[in-house]
C-alpha cells in the first residue's frame, strides 16, 4: 500500500493523533514560586516538568522525540 492510500484511509482521530509521541515541545511553568520548564506533546499533553531548560531538552533527545520550536 502506497503512503498516499495509507495516510487517506486514516480516521480523523488517527490523523490528529499522528506524530503525538515524536513531536514535543517546552515551556517555562511557574508552579508554588519557582521557574520549572514543562514538556508538552504536540496536542498540548503535559508530559513532564523538570527543573530546567537543559534538563527538558535532554529528555526530550533522550526519547528520541523532535522538539518542535514555538514562535
């Protein structure tokens, strides 16, 4: 079956779930005072939150996930 045929069969739900747990992103969460760094999938899913930036992106690399930068 070719890509084409593939990606046409699929139901609404599984074309919105394609890509969830390859794609990640982080953002800066302030949680009781302190500066945490939270890792989202990409429908919004919090996944993690971890103490810093480096550590987030080091997770994310870890798990083999693609980091997906927001503007």
């Amino acid at each position: 079956m070719d890509l084409e045929r593939t990606l046409r069969s699929l139901s609404s739900q599984d074309f919105l779930s394609l890509g969830l747990s390859q794609v990640a992103y982080v953002r800066p969460l302030e949680q009781d005072g302190d500066n945490y760094y939270a890792i989202y999938a990409a429908d919004g899913t919090q996944m993690a939150v971890l103490a810093s930036q480096d550590a987030a992106l080091a997770a994310i690399r870890q798990h083999d996930m693609e980091l997906l930068t927001l503007h």
